[in-house]
C-alpha cells in the first residue's frame, strides 16, 4: 500500500492539484485542518464518527486524534518518530482514493496517521505506509491543513514555449521550459545540487517528458536568489502530444533522501496536418537534378513527336520524365535535402510510376529502377553506376514516415546519411530534414521515341504547428 500512498500524493497533489481541503492560499494555525467535504472516520470503539466540514483543532492521544471543536476522538495508527521527520506540530490532510482521505498528525514523539472515508465505508485493510516522509516531502504544490513546512522546496512557476511557428508547442518543436522553485532553506547564494528525472519515476504514473538538448549543458545545482528561491532552465524537446511534466530530485542540505518535484502540467498541442498535393510548386524546394544520363534525359527528346523530358512541373504534380531512343535511356535524378521548419515533420510521401505506352501496345519499354538500383528492363550493354550514396531511393506507392525513411530527425552538429553530411548543424537544435531522394528511370533502345515513363510526386503529408504555408 506504500506505493499507492506514493501515486496519491503526486499523482494528485502535485499534478492535478484537484483534491485538496484547504486552500493553498489559506493560513491556518499549526495543528489545524480544514474540511470542506463530511468526513468518515472510525471512533475508539469501532464505531463510525462523522465530521461535518469545517476548521478544527488536532490534538494526539495516543493512537487517536482529538478533533476540536466537538471533541471528536478518530482512531489512527501510530508511527515512530524516526518514519516521518516533520517540523511540530504538523497536520497534514490529503485525499488517497476518489473515496479515502488520510489526515496525519506529526510532534517530536511521532506521527498518527488515520484513514476516513467520504462515503462512510470503511475498511480494516492493514497499511505499510513507512518510509513516510520520503513520499509527502517532495510534493511541490501547498500542502492541506494550512502548513507551510519550512525548507520543503516547492514548484512556483513553470513557463515554457517553443520555437516553432506562433510558438506553438508540438511535438519536435525546439522548446525552452523555465523551473522557479521556492521554500528553500540557506539563504541567497547557497547552492542546491540536482538531476532531472522522469516524473512517472516520482508519481507512478506514466507521463510524457522533455527530452532534453545533448548539445546544450546547463549546471548540476540551483543557486538561491536573496528569496531562497532557485530556478532551472531546460532546453529540448517534446515527442508526444497531452499533459507532459519534468521530474527534478534536489539534494537538500542535511538530508538523506532526496525532494522529489514534479513540474507542470505542460501542454503539447497536437500538431496540425498539411497535405501537399499539386507538387509542382515543390520543383525550386526539391531541387531535382540529373546525376547520371545516357540519352535524352532533360530537354526535349526528338521523334516523329517530340516530347518534353527531365524535371517537369508543367502539370499539376512535379514528375521525372524519360522517354525511349535507338542507344536507350537511362537518366537517374536526384534531389538536395529539404530542412523543414521548426517542429515540422514528415507524415508521408506518394510517388506513382506512369508508364506510357503507344496505342495498340500492352508491353511498355520503359520503367522505374526499384530502391535497390537493379534494372526494369533489358538495356543495352553500357557503363553505369547508381549515385545513391547519402541518399533515399524513391519507393513508388505511399510511404509513410513510420519508421523514418525520407525522412532523419537529429539534433547533431553534423546530420549524416551514409557518411555524406547532409546538415552541418551548428546551432543547438532539432530539426528533420527530407533527405535527397534518388529515382532512376530506364527505357530499352527503340527506334523512335514512342516508349516512356514518368515518375510523379502525388503527395506530400507534413505535420507542425499552426499557420505555415508550403512551399
């Protein structure tokens, strides 16, 4: 039952904050709680004792509390003073379960703990609830019952944004996020060394993080300000959507346990969808180039019909094109990367070979090389070599991004694909590039240009933030 205590106290103190008895802003005298809900607690005989809301008085007697006014006596299980090191008197009151809410009592002879519920049901179910103080100390957010527990640092602020367009934050978005921490002990310049962690490491619950920049290096420790205040900054990334938080353990002066805080919550927006069709607007972003040719492969292929031939965007789509020729033709094309904006990223691509073959034929002369570079089609005898190093051979057919193949998501100082750099990255930072795509399109010897194929870009499915505009 130890780690279920544990997910109460994070998951819900410190992440939703939606279960609380009294205010975070409300200062009561030590050794009181306020109720604002009736509550089910055992009596010393066994028998259950309702407390109706309001503002009482605590007091220890022996295992029980003593509620004032009223002098209600509630049974509790008492703890040694080792378990639970806690400035006294101290009462902390905070919800469990949707229906089980512990209040527990802290004075230099130990701790009482007692278990009530809201609706009255109760259970004799024995709890391990030691070591206590490691799992109430660290929550970061006011704690119930009105005490403000000296040197038990707490989340003040967390600001965040990112890089991307509107400074949405979405997925991949290069983002910044801002820790300001209070309730410090040792006063200004003192230095309080810690480490991030996950925060489902703290609560018991899984939850998405930053993952921070390996290229940005921040200190060890948090240096106080003259308000025994300390603050962290963080550089990195997100890379899933929802409610994300950062862990943080502070190693505090004089104790053996780490404070444990969880930071948020932190929104990443889902990003938003752009699909790119008519890509013939992408021919200046994609830069396609002859990088290997035997025949005709840009220009105009000569015939009794003569047909325009290379990287076309005359149509609604941008297309590679090839047409046949008594020596043959083999022409291979060959993109420059593409560096997307700041948190954009490669959905999918649609590539769609189109062969074209004279009326009255069934058998085309011509095709589209596989990614493995081997021939379509029975060529002449020539000298060729495939230019695919540092590149993405186009795959006809829609291909998504899952895994990544058109696509690499990097934040080196050098962005690699077969050893070719394709990114010299110098700033710290994320980023997807589209890598070069490669496509090779041969046609066997014919004696007129009658025969030919084209390779067309259908498609091209991005996602980001809000309000870009593609090319």
């Amino acid at each position: 039952m130890m780690n279920g205590i544990k997910l109460m106290v994070f998951g819900v103190l410190a992440l939703s904050c939606q279960v609380s008895e009294t205010s975070a802003a409300e200062s009561l005298p030590s050794g009181s709680v306020t109720f604002e809900r009736t509550l089910h607690f055992l009596g010393s005989d066994g028998v259950s004792v309702a407390v109706e809301p309001g503002t009482y008085q605590v007091e220890r007697k022996g295992s029980s509390l003593i509620l004032t006014p009223g002098a209600v006596t509630i049974e509790g299980s008492a703890l040694p003073p080792e378990e639970l090191a806690l400035p006294e008197p101290t009462v902390l009151s905070f919800a469990r379960s949707g229906d089980e809410h512990l209040l527990l009592y802290t004075a230099s002879d130990g701790t009482v703990v007692v278990s009530g519920t809201y609706s009255g049901i109760h259970s004799r179910e024995t709890r391990t609830l030691s070591p206590l103080s490691m799992q109430i100390i660290p929550a970061q957010t006011q704690l119930p019952g009105g005490n403000i527990l000296p040197g038990v640092p707490r989340i003040k602020s967390v600001s965040y944004g990112s890089f991307a367009n509107q400074g949405a934050l979405v997925p991949f978005a290069n983002a910044n996020v801002s820790i300001t921490m209070y309730n410090f002990s040792g006063g200004a310049g003192t230095r309080i060394p810690f480490r991030i962690v996950s925060p489902g490491s703290i609560t018991g619950e899984s939850a998405c993080t930053l993952t921070r920049n390996p290229r940005i290096v921040i200190g060890d420790s948090v240096v106080l300000d003259q308000n025994n205040e300390g603050r962290i900054s963080l550089s990195g990334w997100f890379t899933s959507t929802g409610m994300c938080a950062v862990g943080i353990e502070l190693t505090l002066p004089g104790k053996t346990e780490p404070a444990r805080l969880v930071a948020g919550p932190i929104l990443v927006q889902a990003p938003v969808r752009y699909t790119l069709g008519g890509t013939s607007s992408l021919r200046s972003r994609l830069g396609f180039r002859i990088s290997g040719s035997l025949g005709i492969c840009d220009g105009a292929s000569i015939g009794p019909t003569n047909y325009s031939v290379g990287v076309l965007d005359g149509g609604t789509d941008l297309a590679l094109r090839i047409r046949s020729g008594p020596i043959g033709t083999e022409c291979q094309f060959t993109s420059v990367p593409w560096i997307l904006p700041d948190g954009v990223r490669l959905v999918s691509t649609k590539w769609e070979s189109v062969p074209e073959i004279p009326s009255g034929q069934e058998q085309g002369k011509c095709c589209v090389v596989s990614a493995f570079g081997n021939n379509c089609i029975t060529m002449p005898p020539h000298v060729g070599y495939n230019f695919t190093r540092g590149t993405a051979p186009i795959v006809t057919g829609e291909r998504s991004e899952s895994p990544k193949y058109y696509s690499i998501t990097s934040s080196d100082q050098q962005i690699l694909e077969d050893g070719v750099i394709m990114l010299d990255n110098q700033s710290p930072r994320i980023v997807t590039v589209i890598k070069p795509m490669w496509g090779k399109l041969q046609c066997t010897n014919t004696v007129f240009n009658d025969h030919g194929v084209k390779l067309v870009l259908r498609e091209l499915v991005l996602e980001g933030p809000p309000g870009l505009a593609f090319p």
